[in-house]
C-alpha cells in the first residue's frame, strides 16, 4: 500500500521589512503538523518562500535608496535565515523574483485562465491598499483608512485585466459548504461563506508597468502590464512543484496527494479561500483540501506588524532564550482561535517547564537506571499494580495528540504531551524509586521486581515523550533519545540548557 502524501504550505510573506515574530509563529505551526506527519510514517513535502513581487517591497527599496533586487535579495535572506533558529523542516524554499521555476508557472496559470474565458480587460477606478495590496470597497474603510493597516488606500485609475471571479461563486459555496475545500476555524469559515453569499464581483488582475515600476512579472501578451502580485504569490503554491514546466512533483503533490493544505494569517483568508480556488477551478486544476488560517499574536497588546514598526526578530529571540523555548511558547500558549499576547516573561516561564518539568524527568530517570541498573532492567509486566494509570497515559498520549493535530489545534496537542510529563513525574514522587532502591537493598520481599517496574515505565514514559516531542522541539527530543540510549547521565543534565534564560 502506497503512504499517504501530505503536501504543506506557509504563507510567502512580503520582504518590505525584516521577518517578525507571526511569521516565525505560523512556520513553527507548519512545521509541527509537517513533522507530526512524517512520525506517523506519511509522506510530506513542506513548502516556504518569499513574495518578492510586491509593490511594497519596490516603495522600502526606494525608500532605502536601494535597487529592488537587491533589497529583495537582502530582505529574503532574512527571511531563508529562519530555518536554523527555529528548527523548521521545510523541504523547498521558493522566492519569487529569483526562482527560475516561478514565472512559467504563473504565465501558464494566466494562460489557462485566459483560456477559460475568465480574463477580460477593463478601465477601472478604486482605492487600493498598498499594504493589503488589493482594492478596498468604500464600506471596507473605517473613517477613510484602511483597517488592516491604518492608512489611507490611494485612488488608482488604469486599464487593467480582470478576473471573472463572479463566475465562480456557486461553485465556491458549493465546495466550501460540503467540507470539500475545509476552512478552519469555523468563524473563518463563516466569513468566507458569508463574503461569497454577499455576492463576488470581479476583481483586477494587473498594475501598470509604470505603478509597478516594472517589477515583477509582465502579462503574457500585454507587456504594459504586470501580473498582480496576488495571482503571482498563490500561484507558488504550484509554481514550485513544477507546474509551469509539467514537472513530475506537480503530479505527485499536487494533482495526486491526499491532503493539500495552506498553513497562514487570518488577513489573508479571503485571498486563499475564493481567489485562489476560483482561479485553480478557471485553470482546472485541483483546489487545496484545507486551509488553516491562525489568529495574531500581539505584543503588549499591539499586532505585530512590519508596517506598524514594533517587531521582534525571531532570530533574536531564538537567540536569547533558545529556539526549544521560543517554539514551545509558540506551541504551548497559542491557542487554536484568538489573539496571543507575547510577553519575554511568558517565554521564559515556559523555558523553565521544559528544563524542570520534562528536563529533571529525563534526568531523574537517567540516574536512577544508571545507578541501580546499568546492567539493564530485567522483563516486567506492564499492567503491575502502581504503574497502571501511567501506563495508560503512555498508551493514550500519541493518539490524543493525532486527535488534535486533525483539528489543528497544536495547543491541545502540547497540552496532551504534558499531560503525560505530570503524569510521570507524579509517579516518581508517589513510588519513590530510591526508597524502592534501599529496600531492595535491606533484602526485602518483592523490592527488586517493584524497582524493575518503576525504572521501566519510567523508561517507556521517557522514551514515548521524546518520540513524540519530535515535531514540537526537534532538536530537544534528539538530545533525549541519545541520553535515554547511551544512559548518558552528562547530557542528562544538560538537556534545557540552552532553553533556560541566560539573564
Ligand atoms: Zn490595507
């Protein structure tokens, strides 16, 4: 039987200014369900990249006083630098000015659009968002700004190409009311339904050469134009696989996988949940199985946000308090729906829980083996007695944290990890292991099976947290397993170091 292919994405986030922390949230998130799979023995592929293309990107390079490619460059390797602090597992890393695979992948996306019939040109007047990059209604404004990011949109009169996203709208519903095209949470769900049910107007397509100020991708056949800077970045999606080129890996994970799922930012549902499925129906291509868009974090109350200026550098952070702290924090707090509030002392909190909740565990339960059996621990029965509720919290972890997965909610997944954490460092205190130990040694009754069976569950407790550790703090549960294995009281010790805060 052939294993199940599980294709990933992140958002590609804009390269105007340094990547912050919700970027670096929403790549640990990915990473997790793309690790969480890969243990269960699917085959995944993970996909990230950069959206370079962006008008906003060419107004910070001028500002900078610096050549667009070249700020691109500069800024997307901020941006590729992630992967090391925070422990991502991306298998492909697409950026969109300079990979040779992008540009026929959007020109044959607009093709197969044109040749549906669903490409028209029209005069059109708005008021577009440079920071949403998208036209807003009048109603979308609140007192003349735009809400998102707290600026007036300017008034923008061109010949542009537009999509017949009007088309589209039954079948939209359609896809997304039978659970087809999934969207999670459920309120974001809902507001898609409910922005489709308001009707869907056709929307443009191009920018001027001149608006763009020639950056970015020309329309096929309309030189004064370029591609729209969102129909350029969700064609990634694809473009990376090889679609342009009818590349084999766009048969594997995209037309034939078994679950394609967009991994980003509750700002851009619209964009992922009717644009571009409509423009995947107009080429007649596959749609995404799921879309999972994640809240804001906040830092003192205050969106994160390249545009507002109060960012975080996640490397810096990662730095700081190590990347199994920052991820933890990322995994533990975050809750499924809802704004989370980052604060340093929150971070550090959960750095001292790794390091004295699981780190003492795996340490504890490395010195007692070694101590009172380091010729190994004889064959015991699981099921004795004073190990029973533990064992059951072994056997029931992985499946709990599978159940939440599914539903994306990573915090439960962590919450039934540590569930288990408590669960054996209770035990450790009611079955005192070292008092079992003297017993055993003042030759009484039935004390050398009673050790036998708590350094062995204890054993399988550890080695059960590691495993399934893996896809929340990768390079932590390494460290455990190679402690757990050689009995290595010295990395024992050591296993948090980096993750408890330096001062
Ligand atoms: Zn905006």
């Amino acid at each position: 039987m052939s294993k199940r292919r599980f294709y990933i994405t992140t958002a590609i986030p804009y390269v105007n200014g340094d990547p912050h922390l919700g970027f670096a949230l929403e790549c640990v998130q990915a990473d997790v369900l793309a690790r969480h799979r890969r243990l269960r023995g699917e085959q995944v592929r993970f996909l990230s990249g950069t959206d370079d293309h962006s008008l906003k990107n060419v107004e910070a390079a001028v500002a900078a006083g610096v050549g667009v490619a070249e700020f691109v460059d500069a800024k997307a390797a901020r941006f590729a630098g992630l992967r090391e602090p925070l422990e991502l597992s991306y298998d492909d890393f697409i950026r969109t000015s300079r990979d040779p695979r992008h540009r026929p992948g959007v020109e044959r996306l607009w093709r197969a659009c044109a040749a549906s019939g669903d490409l028209y040109e029209r005069y059109y007047e708005g008021l577009y968002c440079t920071g949403c990059e998208a036209f807003l209604g009048p109603a979308e404004l609140v007192e003349g700004f735009c809400p998102e990011h707290r600026q007036a949109p300017e008034q923008v009169s061109e010949r542009n190409w537009f999509f017949r996203l009007s088309r589209y709208e039954g079948r939209l519903l359609e896809l997304i009311e039978s659970g087809r095209l999934r969207i999670e949470p459920e309120q974001r769900r809902n507001e898609v339904l409910g922005f489709i049910r308001g009707g869907l107007e056709d929307f443009s397509v191009s920018r001027s050469q001149k608006r763009a100020r020639g950056w970015g991708i020309p329309v096929p056949g309309d030189p004064s134009q370029v591609v729209y800077v969102w129909f350029d970045a969700l064609g990634n999606y694809i473009s990376a696989l090889g679609y342009g080129a009818q590349g084999v890996l766009y048969g594997e994970w995209w037309q034939r996988s078994d679950e394609r799922l967009h991994v980003i930012g509750k700002g851009i549902v619209r964009f992922h949940a009717v644009y571009w499925p409509a423009i995947l129906l107009s080429a007649g291509e596959p749609l995404p199985t799921a879309i999972f868009a994640h809240d804001y974090l906040t830092l003192d109350g205050q969106k994160l946000s390249k545009s507002l200026g109060n960012t975080h550098d996640p490397a810096d952070v990662a730095a700081r308090h190590g990347s199994a702290a920052l991820r933890w924090w990322f995994l533990r707090d975050v809750p499924r729906s809802g704004d989370a509030d980052f604060r340093d002392d929150l971070l550090a909190a959960r750095a001292n829980e790794l390091a004295n909740g699981l780190g003492n565990l795996v340490n504890r339960t490395i010195t007692l083996i070694a101590r009172y059996r380091p010729q190994g621990i004889a064959p015991v029965d699981p099921r004795a007695t004073e190990s029973l509720v533990l064992h059951a919290a072994i056997t029931r972890t992985p499946g709990e944290i599978d159940a939440a997965l599914s539903r994306f909610d990573i915090k439960a997944a962590a919450a039934a990890l540590w569930r288990l954490v408590d669960e054996a460092n209770r035990f450790v205190a009611t079955t005192r292991p070292w008092e079992l130990a003297k017993a055993e040694n003042s030759g009484e009754a039935g004390a050398v099976a009673d050790l036998d069976v708590a350094l062995s569950i204890l054993g399988d407790a550890c080695g059960t947290l590691a495993r399934e550790l893996h896809p929340f703090l990768p390079a932590a549960s390494e460290r455990i397993e190679r402690a757990l294995g050689e009995n290595d009281t010295e990395l024992g010790r050591r296993l948090f170091e980096k993750a408890a805060p330096s001062g």
